[in-house]
C-alpha cells in the first residue's frame, strides 16, 4: 500500500509589506536521506495584530512543458480561518507551533517542520508537479501585505516506511 504526500521544495518570499511585517522568511528542510519529506519553516514578524481583515489568496499552478500554467484549484479565506480551521494548510500551520488563538499580536512566529496531512491530500489530485502560490491583502485598504510560492511534486512512498517521517 502507498501514501501520497506532497514533496515542497524552492521556497521563496516575493514580496513583504514593512508597514504589516518586520521580517518574512520561507525555508524548506529535508532531514537526511532516509527522510524524502521536505519540511517547510515559515518565520515573521507582524508589526500589527493579524485578524480576519487580512486575507489569504492561494493558487495552484501546473506544470506543463516547463511552464507553470495555473490551474482550477484555488483556496480563498481570512486569516483567523486558515489559523484556526483549515484542515489542509492550517493544519500544518498548527502543527508547525501556531497555537495561540487568533488574532495573533505582532511579535516574532516561527513555524516550524510544517508539512501537508497526507490525509487531507484528495484522491486523484488532478496533477504532480506544479507551484503553490501564496497572496496576502488587506482588502480594506486594498494594501497588498505579502506573497511567495513554494515548488511541489506529488510523491508516493511505501506505507511501511512511512512511520519515517509521519
């Protein structure tokens, strides 16, 4: 029997607002070769409190002939719901160490050994390689906070190694 995960690699933070953030960092970490998981780590520092007024755009791109041609999968929610509720993304964010309870005051976050719930991965994701974009807004002031992108590749490992890395 096999598991499927999502393999992330290639972190990158395009864009950061000072006014909303000090710092934004995005890494990705694969420990030691018997692990082919990659790990991500996300690391900033809001300025002001993050609420539901901010919100969070996130785009999925295939990759098709070496060019990332975006696709029917999209995620649209605030802030306080991805923290708090979201099962794909806000899972990991959670266990990653982001547990206080929303809003969240400005100081610095580290998130840290993030990773997708296979679980929450649906059966027959529609392709294997592509690119997870990532936009932040403050629709209100329509003020863009941040954006980025992470590489991904959908991978399958042997469910008896899995207690590896899950």
């Amino acid at each position: 029997m096999q598991l499927t995960y999502f393999n992330v690699e290639h972190p990158r933070v395009t864009y950061y607002n000072p006014k909303f953030l000090a710092y934004a960092n995005l890494t990705s970490v694969r420990y030691g070769r018997a692990n082919p998981i990659y790990y991500v780590g996300l690391n900033f520092e809001p300025i002001v409190p993050f609420d539901s007024s901010i919100y969070i755009d996130i785009y999925f791109y295939e990759l098709l002939t070496n060019q990332y041609k975006r696709s029917f999968i999209e995620m649209h929610f605030n802030w306080c719901y991805l923290t708090e509720k979201d099962m794909f993304f806000g899972a990991a964010m959670r266990a990653g160490g982001l547990n206080k309870p929303c809003p969240h005051e400005p100081g610095p976050y580290n998130l840290l050994n993030m990773t997708i719930n296979p679980s929450a991965i649906p059966k027959g994701f529609p392709f294997t390689k592509g690119r997870i974009y990532a936009n932040f807004t403050h629709p209100k002031t329509k003020t863009r906070v941040a954006d980025g992108y992470i590489d991904m590749r959908l991978a399958t490992i042997e469910k008896k190694y899995s207690k590896l890395f899950l």
